[in-house]
C-alpha cells in the first residue's frame, strides 16, 4: 500500500521515470551497509551519499533498491524501506523539489556502498574542514522524510516508566536509592504524547536522553577502544557522574532514558546503570531487547525518543548521536549536550564537530618496557 501511494504522488508530479529523470539511481545489491559500518547512522549516511548523487544527476532513486541491514552482525537479513518508513514524507519532499523521487523500478545505475561511504566522507570532510559551511538543503530534507512507520512510531509514543516507589514518586522520595532491577521492554512501558509542547508537557512526563557508547562492538576498533579507554569513558559510572556535575542538569526531567544496547553490555555496566542518575531521577532502560525487533528498529525507536527528550547527552565520536544532535537542531530543539573526559558540555555545533570526542585523556597504566642497555663497543687491539 506504500509502495503504490509513492507510485501515485510520483506519478502526479510527472510521467515515467525514464522520461522525465536522466536516469534511476540505486544502491547495489544486497542494499545498504557497509561490512562493520552497518549501524543505523551508517546506513542513513551512505542514503545521504545517494540522495546527493542523484541530485547532481538529474535522477531519480529506486524504492526497491533500497534495502536495510537488519543488523550488523548479519550480511543476509535485509528489511524493506516500506517495513522502517513512512514514505508519504519523502513523496512530499520530493513534489517540492527537495528530493529526487522514489520510484517503483529497476536502476540504471547501482551505486556500491563503497562509493556512497566516500561520497559521504567527503561531504563530511568539508563541512568538518569549515565550521561556517552549510549543510546541502538535502540533508535536512532526508532526515525529515525519514519518519518511523506506524507500528515503529507507535513504540516511540511510549513513556517512560513512572518512578516507582522509594524511586522519585515525590520530589524527594527514595534520594539514594537504587533503580528497580526488573526488566524492561518497550511493550510494558506505559504511552506519551510526543505532541505535546514544552509548556503543555507535565513536569512528571519531562525526561532527559543519555547515549552511552559503552557497547563491546566497540572492541572490534581497537583504535577507538583505546582511545575511549585512554579517556576514561569505557565505563557507565564515569560518564554519570560527567552527567551529575553539568549544573544544567537534571532539569525539569524526572528520569534519564539511557539508549544503549544492554545485551551488549557487561555486568558491572549494568549495575552503574541501576544506581539514579540524580536523588529522585533513575536512569532507565531495556536491559533485553524485543524479539520481534532487529537492532535497526531498535535504533530507529530510540533515536526517536532520543530526539523528543527534554535533553540528550551523546559522544560525539558516536555518528548515531551526531545524527540526533543534528536532527535537534533541525527540528528546533535545545538542551543537546556532549561528553568527553572533561565532563558535560552544552553542544554548539550540529553534530559535524567530531574532535569534540576526547577532551583531555587521562593516562592509562601500562607495566614499562624493559630497556636494553647498548651493547659494548669492542676494543681496539
């Protein structure tokens, strides 16, 4: 039913794609994902690289082609962009001219993720390169168009839990206590209204959004594991108490969503996750993920509340939480904050700043290198 709702926006903006487009752009099979670089963030980024080659082109892009990576574990499991998306945005955007279509056929030209993932890099490169530079307007553009699908936005519409008791049930109730250990999974967490306004919004339904990339795929870049290691912030209890000491903070949120992948953490990060972010506020999260979900619908639902939070706290050597600052920013949202081993920082930039990542790091102990002591020269006779 998509499909054929985008076949008739396209076809009232004009005929056959062949006639009115240079060409039909595509991603080469089996779709989007780039080996490791499989993530949701990743996959929207090579997106990006199409929709600009396509623009440049004069074509259109092919609805079947674009195929998701259900997960990065997986070369072979794939879902539709009819499955993730509402596509009645992206016909919308494309009727004014902001997008190139999406078309029901086959590409004349595949593009590999290989060459969409330099086309990115080198659309980052420049606006890294010039702080000032703006954005192409179909940036903006696409991530407006990517709208969660109904039953995906449906999730999103899910609260958080309220705090139980001993958890913050009055303004002063249960300071000090740890968080309740039961498990949480999106279908027991009670509605919201996304809808609403900050002024509308009652202060009990004000929360915060901390992404912690504290995930063990991590260790699969030894380089950046390092570095992360180097800088203090491989582990949870270190980043909450950056949280704790940004005055800014808690605000007016009563509990602190933590969008992580649980199952890919270890125990003890857990545990750090168990203990309130503040007296009163406790951090939440799913410490297992729904079987009937992959980790791109996973990603999808929490970017979603992510971007709907009172504030959020990323990594900006994170491109998943680069992206949400992105999409704050576009969709004129305040309170987006970084963290590094300075602590907690206001974000200025719109999620292009990746130097931001390190701050200063803290030295890591390591036993010393035995040192050899030269050999003698040899006497002359």
């Amino acid at each position: 039913m998509a499909r054929w709702f985008v076949l008739v926006a396209w076809l009232a903006v004009g005929g056959a794609p062949t006639a009115a487009y240079d060409a039909v752009y595509g991603v080469a099979p089996p779709g989007l994902g780039l080996q490791g670089l499989s993530g949701l963030s990743n996959q929207q980024q090579c997106l990006l690289a199409l929709v600009l080659t396509a623009k440049n082109q004069s074509a259109a892009i092919s609805l079947p082609s674009i195929r998701w990576r259900a997960t990065w574990k997986s070369k072979t499991r794939y879902l539709s962009s009819e499955a993730l998306w509402d596509l009645a945005p992206w016909a919308a955007a494309a009727a004014e001219g902001l997008l190139p279509p999406l078309v029901d056929a086959t590409p004349t030209a595949n593009v590999t993720n290989h060459r969409l993932w330099l086309t990115h890099q080198d659309y980052v490169r420049r606006l890294r390169y010039d702080a000032g530079r703006a954005r192409d307007p179909a940036d903006a553009a696409l991530l407006r168009a990517l709208v969660p699908a109904e039953r995906l936005a449906r999730l999103a519409t899910a609260a958080l839990p309220e705090p139980a008791p001993g958890e913050g049930a009055g303004r002063n109730a249960g300071a000090g206590a740890p968080a309740q250990k039961k498990k949480q999974s999106w279908a027991a967490l009670p509605r919201w209204r996304t809808k609403t306004t900050r002024a509308t919004r009652s202060r009990d339904a004000a929360y915060g959004c901390l992404h912690a990339r504290i995930e063990s795929d991590m260790k699969r870049n030894p380089s950046a594991w390092f570095q992360l290691r180097r800088a203090g912030l491989d582990h949870f209890s270190t980043i909450a108490a950056h949280l704790r000491n940004q005055s800014a903070l808690p605000g007016a949120a009563r509990s602190v969503f933590v969008a992580v992948d649980a199952e890919s953490v270890e125990a003890a990060e857990l545990a750090a996750m168990r203990e309130p972010a503040w007296p009163g506020v406790p951090f939440v999260f799913r410490e297992e993920r729904s079987r009937n979900l992959t980790l791109v619908e996973h990603a999808i639902v929490d970017s979603r509340v992510c971007v709907a939070a009172e504030w959020f706290v990323g990594w900006p050597g994170s491109t998943y939480a680069n992206q949400i600052a992105l999409q704050r920013r576009i969709s004129g949202r305040r309170g987006t904050f970084y963290y590094n081993a300075d602590g907690v920082r206001p974000r200025k930039d719109d999620g292009r700043d990746v130097a931001l990542a390190w701050g200063k790091p803290r030295p890591i102990s390591r036993k010393p290198k035995p040192t050899r002591k030269p050999k003698p020269k040899p006497r002359e006779a």
